[in-house]
C-alpha cells in the first residue's frame, strides 16, 4: 500500500516555477491558459505545477464558465513567512558585520594610498 506524503506550503515554494506563478497570480487571477503562456514548459507540466499550489492551500482555482482562473491565497503563505521571519535578526547581524568589515577594507585601501 503506497500513501502520498502530504504537501505543505514549503514544498509548494521550493519550486522556482512555482514561485513564479505565485508571483504571476500575486498581481490577478488567470486562467490556466494565460499562466502557461509565460512559461517553456509545457501546458501538461504547468497543470502539475498548478495542482500542488491548490493542493498547498496557496492557490485557489474558480471556474468562470468554461475557463479555470487561479488566485492566490495570501493567508496560507504565513507560516512560510513566519518560519523565515525567525531568522530576519540573525541575517541583519550577519550583513551589518560584514559592512563593517566592508569600510575597515575600505579606510585601509584609502589610507595606503595616501
């Protein structure tokens, strides 16, 4: 007996084409149609990219007549958000040190060429 792992929020991220999507809906819904037209990749293989975002809870897909248009789902990407958020501090710390270093360089090549 086979069972699908369960997808979550960061599966559904960890895919630049679907991040690209996200961001593509982000700003309107479109139809499936519209989405696959900014991509290389097949209409089959931005289908299953589609799939696991609305299985993820990010996107939301309405049928409008005969066409399928997908949204975003803003609230499901918190916890994507929160987990990376944790480490904001740490990553300031690291970059301010590193701009320090980045004028002790500086002062030194200055100084030696006074």
């Amino acid at each position: 007996m086979t069972t699908e792992a369960r997808r979550d929020v960061f599966q559904a991220i960890a895919d630049p084409t679907r991040r690209e999507i996200i961001n593509l809906i982000a700003r309107k819904a479109m139809n499936l149609n519209a989405i696959a037209e900014h991509f290389d990749s097949s209409r089959p293989s931005i289908s299953q990219h589609i799939k696991i975002l609305n299985e993820c809870g990010l996107i939301e897909i309405e049928k409008i007549g005969r066409e399928r248009y997908c949204k975003v789902q803003p609230r499901n990407l918190v916890p994507a958000f929160l987990w990376i958020d944790q480490f904001k501090d740490l990553w300031e710390q690291k970059l301010d040190s590193f701009e320090q270093y980045l004028n002790k360089l500086q002062t030194k090549t200055k100084t030696k060429k006074k």
